[in-house]
C-alpha cells in the first residue's frame, strides 16, 4: 500500500491514494510509494518511472507555500 505523509498546519495528514493529497500542505514527511517486486512487466516500469515526477510536483507545491 502507498504512504504519503504531510504536514498542514502542524497536523501530519496520512494518505494512501496520491490524488488525494491536497495542493496546498507545508511539508512531505514522507514520500513511499508501493513497488512491486520484480522482475517487473514494461507497464510497472512506466508506472515506476513516473513517481519522481509525482515527487517533484509535491515539492513544488512545498516549495511554493514556503515563500
């Protein structure tokens, strides 16, 4: 199962879909998403390769509320 934790308003906010975490937080605590063990099938490793973006988009949006 995915985890991702952040921080708003002090509060730390568990979710396990990522397009339930919110577009406006003050910190990712933690960032875990679920990959499978391989040996992977060509759609895994798409899947796989598009949670740095997914990462980074989450610390934009970090970056963003802290100026």
């Amino acid at each position: 199962m995915h985890k991702f934790v952040v921080m708003k308003n002090n509060e730390l906010q568990t979710y396990t879909d990522y397009d339930a975490i919110p577009n406006d937080f003050d910190h990712v605590i933690e960032f875990l998403p679920e990959i499978p063990e391989g040996p992977h099938t060509e759609e895994q490793h798409e899947e796989i390769a598009k949670w740095n973006t997914k990462l980074q988009k989450l610390m934009e949006i970090e970056r963003a509320g802290s100026m």
